[in-house]
C-alpha cells in the first residue's frame, strides 16, 4: 500500500509540472533573455572584431595594446580592485563576526548602518572624501603630501560603496554555525584564538572567498568614483566612457569593455566553483551558536564597530552637509540653495521624477518577471530539462557582466539600423530593461532559494484535486513566498534609483536619471548642487525602506499568519 501510495504521488507531481503553458511560458523567457542578454553581448563581441573596412580581423585588439596608457589602466585597474578587496574584506568580517559572535547591543542598529552606503549613488562616497581631504578639506592634512585625487581617494571611496556587499555575505555565513564545535573546543580547553582558527575561520571560508569575488568584481567594474575622484588616474571603466562618449568610438569602447569583462568573469567563475564545493555547515543534529558576554571580546568589538559605524556616518553626513552649506569651506552658512539650484536651474527635478519612474517601473514589472520564471524553472519538469538548462544558466550570466559593458552592448545592438527593436533605444523602456537584466542574477537566487524551500507536493495534491496550477501558484506558492517576493522589490528599486554604469550610455535627455545628472554637476565643477541631489536620493530610498518595512509587516502580518500558529 505504502508503495503504491508513492507511486501515486509520484505521478500525481509529474501531472501537475508537466503543463504546457508551463514549457510556453520558459520558452518566452528563454526568448526575452536571448533578446536582451545573449545577442547584446553578442553585438559586443562581434564588434570588437571587425575591423575599419568591417571585415573580420584582431585590428582593434592589436590597436588597443599599443594605444599609451592602456596598459596603464589595465593594470591600475587591477591593483585598485585588489587592494579595495584586501582592505574591505577584513573589515567586513569583523563587523559581521561582532553582529552574529558578540553580545554588543542594538545589533540590529550596527547592521542598518553596515547596508547605509545601498541607499545612494557610489558617487556619495566620492564626493564626501572630496570635503574630507580634498584641497580644500577638513581633514587634508591627514593625508601628508600625498592627494585624495587619485588611487588613494578611489580606494577609499570603492571601500566605503563595496563594504555592504561583502557585509551582506559574510553576515550569512556567519550566522551558520553549529554550537557544538564550541563546546566542544571549550571542552577541550582551546584557547579563543585557537577556536577562531580551527572552527569560526574554516565554517566561513566560502562566505570570505565569495565576498573577496563580489568586492573584486565590483571594484574592478566600478565608474562613478574614478570619474569624480580619480583626476588623471587611469582606469578601464573611465576609458570605456571616454572611448564611447568623448570620441565616439564604439568599436574601441568594445574592445576595451571585452579586456574588462575578463577579471570580473574569471572572479565570477571562482566564485561558482567555491560554491559548488561548499558543503553544508549545519546538519540536522546541529544546535545554534548563541556567544555569551565576554568583555575581553565583545569590549574591542564595541570599540571596531563604534569607529567604523562612525567613519560611515561621517561619510553619509558630510554629503548631507555639503548640500546644505553657502560655499565649502569659505562660506558655512545653511542654505536650499543648491537643492533649489539643482532641482530648478540644473533641471535635476526632472532628472529625479525619471529615477523614481524607472525604478517603480523596474521593480513592478522586474519583480513578477523574475519570480515567475523562478518558478517555471523550480516547478516545470523535464520534458524542458534542456530549455531549463539555458535559462538557468542565463540566469547567473549577469552576475558576471559589469553595468558598463551591457550598456556598450544595448548601444551597439539596439542603435543598429536594421534592428527592428532599434525604437527602443534611448526610451525608458530600454533603461528598465537594462536594470532588470543587470541586477536579475541576485533576484533570481533570492526566488529560487524561497521556491526550493516549498514541498513540491502542494502541486501533486492540487492536481489530485483538480485544482489548476495557476490557482496553487495564487493561493500557496505566492503568499508562502512573498517574503522574498518583496525583498526582490526593494532590491530592484533601490538600485535602480541609484545605478550610474548601466545607463550613462543609454539615456537621452528626455529619460535622463538623477544619477547620471548628478555625475554631469560634478563634471561642471557644481560639488553643492550635486551633494544636495546625492543626498534627495539617499533620503528617497531611505523613505522607501521605511515604507517597505511597515508594508512588509502588515502583508505578512495578513499572508504569513501560518507561521505564528501555536498547536
């Protein structure tokens, strides 16, 4: 009995994921992504190689090697990257190892301020060390002889933008971790260090190497601080906009996007490989680690996370000052002024209602987007084993595709004459586009992750009822996932209101984001004005968040009541 009973429900499971509006749907997806994934980066490589005459040949690689001071910015590139990575990693792991392994207070305070640097453009942290150590900064002396306007300001600027990601991460990995080993370690008499070497190190080593990849990739890709902060320092990212934007060589601009993708590519690979190696740290037997009060631990970590917590917040306030001061530093008289300058006189104010259209638009139609595909992949069966093959693996693609060179990508696909998608180009359509392919790797794991955590025998029992797929998508699988339904929302919003990379060669002057123009006030020398519209978003997403928050609470409150139940 209980052998065909298995039997049964294996059938019955079978049924309900082999639809075929299930196989139409992923090949539509399939379709999307090929359009707006696969043959950009196509279009890019196939540029890359033509020549002048558009005939097939290396010309433009040869011509890129022997450019002066390419090599330059490859290797500035590289080492700027590496050392963000070598500063910002340690830093972010002792944050998180005093939120997840002390017993400070407000825990939850230290980590709002870890994330503070997602909620505004890069160019915040650029334009903050600027007033800092600039020229005419508070603290230049500190720096000696040496100039912020260059590698040192880029780096630390790049630590400042990359530190949450790596936070995000590390914070996970130390949040898994089996009580055991520590009483067993205590048994044993191993000394603190002892125990962070042999148990803490090795339970959070994939967590480091993931981290050390995002912060690389991130590093290595990043443009909005260089541009404002990096004077005549040389990078790829900045030749890639000065190729395509200053001189309007598109073929050189793809050569030198493809010679960037390479690092963060061979980052993204690691990481994969990491991460199928990576085993399970918590078995079913495990019991949560709780850290009991230390002063001689939790004291230094105290004092770590009051400076570095301090150092953010000095960052984020002194670009709050900064838009709202006459004249730094001859003038500290409060003022609107440059809010009403760049809201009114700059045409910034359209700038911003564009930002918030692309990024509601962004997060609205990229939320269902994602999560349905999320869960044609998880609940359709194999009759599509191939054609989920291929959308999982476009799937992770953008993870390892910086913003830069999608966005040289959409130019040379979608600016092509004979394209008939070629109307999209420079509309808000395209610059919605591009943010939810740029940013869908993260929201996919996060959808795939909520979905794999369902019994898939909610459809098995739906189809031995009779009940359509579609309705157990409406009434189980959506309320059980909205947790992750909304995070994917935020997600998308914030960083599509704060983006720079993946539009600055997409928009026009109809669909300008507020991102870009703050990048062209700083071009034009107005560091108030573009402080005070840094600032505007830093606020607006901060809203948001906090509208998210309490929404989040009352629909959960409504579509989560389940997981309160009290036998």
């Amino acid at each position: 009995m209980n052998a065909w009973s298995s039997l049964s429900s294996r059938w019955r499971l079978r049924a309900a994921q082999h639809t075929p509006a299930g196989g139409v749907l992923l090949g539509l997806v399939a379709l999307a992504l090929c359009v707006f994934l696969l043959l950009p980066m196509g279009a890019l490589f196939s540029h890359s190689l033509l020549d002048e005459q558009g005939q097939t040949s290396l010309a433009r690689f040869r011509e890129f090697a022997a450019m002066p001071g390419m090599a330059t910015a490859l290797w500035n590139s590289f080492w700027v990257a590496l050392a963000v990575t070598l500063i910002t990693v340690p830093l972010a792991f002792l944050y998180a190892y005093a939120i997840q392994r002390s017993c400070l207070p407000f825990k939850g305070l230290w980590r709002l301020i870890g994330l503070s640097p997602l909620l505004g453009p890069s160019l915040v942290g650029a334009i903050s060390f600027i007033q800092w150590f600039g020229t005419q900064g508070l603290l230049k002396s500190w720096l000696g002889e040496t100039s912020v306007y260059g590698p040192v300001g880029i780096v630390m600027a790049t630590v400042f933008s990359s530190f949450p990601h790596a936070l995000m991460i590390l914070v996970v990995a130390l949040a898994s971790s089996d009580g055991r080993l520590y009483e067993a370690a205590d048994a044993l008499s191993a000394t603190r260090w002892r125990k962070f070497l042999t148990v803490t190190l090795p339970a959070a080593k994939y967590g480091l190497i993931s981290a050390a990849m995002v912060v690389f990739s991130y590093s290595v890709s990043e443009f909005g601080i260089p541009k404002v902060i990096g004077g005549n320092f040389k990078v790829l990212a900045v030749e890639i906009y000065v190729q395509v934007v200053g001189l309007q060589n598109f073929g050189r601009g793809a050569v030198v996007a493809l010679v960037l993708l390479l690092p963060v590519l061979f980052a993204f690979v690691v990481d994969r490989q990491v991460q199928r190696r990576q085993q399970a740290s918590l078995t079913a037997r495990a019991v949560p680690y709780r850290p009991r009060p230390d002063w001689r631990r939790d004291g230094p970590l105290l004092l770590f996370s009051l400076l570095l917590a301090g150092a953010m917040l000095a960052v984020l306030g002194m670009a709050a000052y900064t838009s709202v001061i006459t004249f730094w530093p001859y003038n500290l008289e409060l003022t609107l002024g440059h809010y009403r300058y760049g809201l009114v006189e700059a045409g910034v104010l359209d700038a911003y209602l564009n930002s918030l259209q692309i990024a509601l638009l962004t997060a609205l139609l990229g939320t269902p987007f994602i999560f349905v595909t999320a869960y044609l992949l998880e609940k359709t069966g194999a009759r599509q084993s191939a054609l989920q093959a291929l959308v999982q693996g476009m799937a992770s693609l953008p993870m390892g595709v910086p913003g830069l060179v999608l966005g040289i990508g959409y130019i040379l696909f979608f600016n092509h004459p004979d394209n008939p998608l070629n109307g999209l180009y420079q509309t808000f359509a395209i610059l919605v586009i591009v943010n939810v392919v740029h940013y869908y790797s993260s929201c996919h794991l996060t959808a795939l992750t909520a979905l794999k955590s369902l019994d898939r025998e909610f459809e098995a029992v739906s189809a031995s009822l009779k009940v359509s797929q579609f309705v157990t998508f409406w009434r189980v699988t959506l309320p059980v996932c909205l947790p992750a339904v909304l995070e994917i929302f935020r997600y998308l919003f914030i960083n599509a209101m704060t983006t720079v990379s993946a539009l600055v060669f997409l928009y026009s002057p109809d669909t300008l984001p507020a991102s870009v123009a703050i990048l062209n006030l700083d071009e034009a020398g107005e560091l108030g004005p573009a402080a005070a519209m840094a600032t505007l978003i830093i606020v607006t997403t901060a809203a948001f968040s906090l509208l998210y928050s309490a929404l989040t609470h009352l629909l959960l409150q409504r579509h989560q009541a389940w997981r309160s139940f009290k036998h």
